[in-house]
C-alpha cells in the first residue's frame, strides 16, 4: 500500500469517526472503500461516455452493403438447410 496524506474538514472527520464506530471498521478501510467506489462509477461513466460517442458513427457513410439485405439473405439461407 502507498501512504498518502488527505486534509478533511472537522465535519467530514467527526462523520467519518462516527460512521467507523457505528460499522466497527477502521477509518482508513472506509476511505478505501469510498475511493473504490468512487473509481468505479468513473469507470462506469467513461465508458457510457464511449459507448455515446460510438453511437452512430458509421450512419453516414455511404460505402457499406446494405445490412438489413444481407440478414434476410443470411435467414433465408439458415432457414433452407435446417426446414
């Protein structure tokens, strides 16, 4: 583990002591799970954030086949070699 050192207002640290009490876990494991968690709704975002970039990003384009064509052909086909 890495040390680092975090200034919290006299409010933040008097919560932080009473949330320790009432849960009988240590300070430093509570601020360990809120970082946690904290990365791990900013991971969550940074990829909804990809996925809506992503989002469309080929509709324009005018040199791709026509995919609902293809898919009636791929069915059709499927549907002769197993009927």
């Amino acid at each position: 583990m890495v040390r680092i050192q975090v200034y919290l207002t006299k409010a933040q640290s008097e919560a932080l002591s009473a949330l320790a009490k009432a849960t009988g876990k240590r300070q430093s494991d509570l601020i360990r799970e809120a970082i946690d968690n904290l990365l791990e709704q900013s991971a969550d975002a940074r990829l909804e954030a990809a996925i809506d970039a992503a989002a469309g990003m080929w509709k324009d384009r005018t040199d791709l086949p026509d995919f609902q064509a293809l898919r009636g052909e791929w069915d059709r086909g499927r549907g002769e070699r197993n009927g």
